[in-house]
C-alpha cells in the first residue's frame, strides 16, 4: 500500500512587528530558484511544488514562501499591501538564500519580484515572469470599479471583487490601492538588465496578454523574450504550461552559446 508522505513543516522568519514569514527552502547548487506566488495563492500551489520536485531531482536550491496574509505566514490578507509583500521577498533573499539567484514569478508575485529585484540587483542573475500582473491594483483593480464601488471602497475601507475561480469574492482594500501606486512600475523604465524571459496564456481572462509585452518594452535589458502560450489560461499550471516553465527556467540557467 502507498502512503503519501505529508508534507515537510515549513521554516519561519521572525519579522520587527511580531509577524512571521513561512518558507520551505532546498539546499543545493546555485544559482537558486526562489520562486513568488500570486494573490491569494500560497507555496503549496502546483507551479511552486513541481519547481521544488525539478529542482530537487537535478541538486538545485529552491525557496518558496509565503507573504504575510497568505497561506501559512501570520497577518490578515486585508491588511497585506505590495511594500509589504516586497518587505517580505526581500528578508528572504537577504537572510534565506546564499549566492546567485533566479526569481520566478507568477501574476502578483511578477510584480513582486521586479521590486524585490530592484532592492537586490547583486543577486538575481535572471528573472522568469508568468502571466505577470504589475501594476495590477491601478490598472485592473482600480479602473475596472464604478463610481458607486470607488465610493464605497473610500467609505468602508474595502471592497469584495468577483473571483474568476468560483463563488468566493477577493476583499481589496483601500491601502492596498493606494499602496499600489506607491509602487507603480509599468510607467517608466526598469533599471534591471539581468536575463528575463515572459510567458502568458492567450486565454488568460485576468490579466492581458499585453502586459507582459509592456512589461518587456519597460525593463532595460536587452536579453527579454516574451512567449504566448496559445492554449493557457492565467494560472499556467496544466502539464504542457509547466513544461513550458520548465524549458524557460533551463534557458535562464544555462543560456545558448
């Protein structure tokens, strides 16, 4: 009879306010991978998991996480805000990960590892973005409410927004909002010049395709591709996206003479 290993107990990083950061990292050859989840998933996801299970086939040091509000890191998703989330990346690049490291990002977590790469340029020797989401608070958030909605959001401090995957509605925040354009990065250009390569289903429904194009125009390295997966959606997770991921990261890691 098989049994299913639970899952190992994650780590976590004591931060200033008393809150806590959830992580689980793998030991192994650098450059790392650590990898940035999107809003309101958390390091249990399919694309974090199956990074880990590549990466630990081929002897490669991994880091998940969580940031505050999500999974099992303390705090309320309600009061999460995106310097938060960078303040969160950053402390695990700075005090989790040792050497070179490649960020991979997946919708939120593109615009999280962008700041975080910012703040720790001596350290990301590449960039993967998946169905990348910058900017996202202002640009898909904010311009899609009504009058009535804007109204209330200034009123009650929150809002709920339909979720795509269900009958649950996501809670946004009036300081996530304006958080959000405290952090703005599609407006200008980028100073990171490292590698980076941008995938994005055709189907996706939540975020335009355009944005990782947008994205690409912004940054200032000349090594950024952009690749349209024809048959994905926003989330990227099924058996042909993953390989897609997988073949992209092998690019980062060793790149054609």
């Amino acid at each position: 009879m098989n049994v299913t290993q639970p899952p190992p107990s994650p780590q976590f990083l004591a931060c200033d306010d008393g809150e806590s950061i959830a992580y689980r990292a793998l030991s192994g050859n650098t450059p790392g991978i650590v990898f940035f989840c999107g809003l309101l998933s958390d390091m249990t996801g399919t694309k974090a998991t199956s990074l880990e299970t590549l990466c630990r086939q081929t002897g490669r040091a991994f880091v998940r996480f969580d940031y505050f509000g999500h999974g099992e890191s303390s705090g309320a998703f309600v009061d999460g805000t995106i310097s938060r989330w960078k303040k969160d990346a950053v402390r695990i690049l700075d005090e989790v990960t040792e050497g070179p490291q490649i960020l991979v990002g997946s919708s939120l977590g593109v615009w999280i590892m962008i700041l975080a790469a910012l703040q720790c340029r001596q350290q990301v020797v590449g960039m993967v973005g998946i169905a990348g989401a910058p900017d996202f608070t202002e640009d898909l958030v904010w311009e899609s409410l009504s009058r009535e909605d804007r109204r209330t959001l200034k009123k009650t401090g929150s809002i709920r927004i339909p979720s795509p995957y269900g009958n649950e509605h996501t809670p946004i925040s009036q300081i996530l909002i304006e958080d959000g354009r405290k952090n703005l990065v599609l407006r200008d250009a980028i100073p990171l010049t490292c590698p980076v390569r941008l995938l994005h289903g055709l189907l996706d429904k939540e975020v335009p395709p355009e944005t990782s194009l947008k994205l690409a125009t912004c940054l200032d390295s000349d090594n950024v591709a952009v690749t349209f997966i024809k048959n994905g959606d926003h989330r990227l997770s099924s058996p042909e996206s993953l390989s897609y991921i997988f073949l992209t990261v092998a690019e980062i890691l060793n790149p054609p003479l």
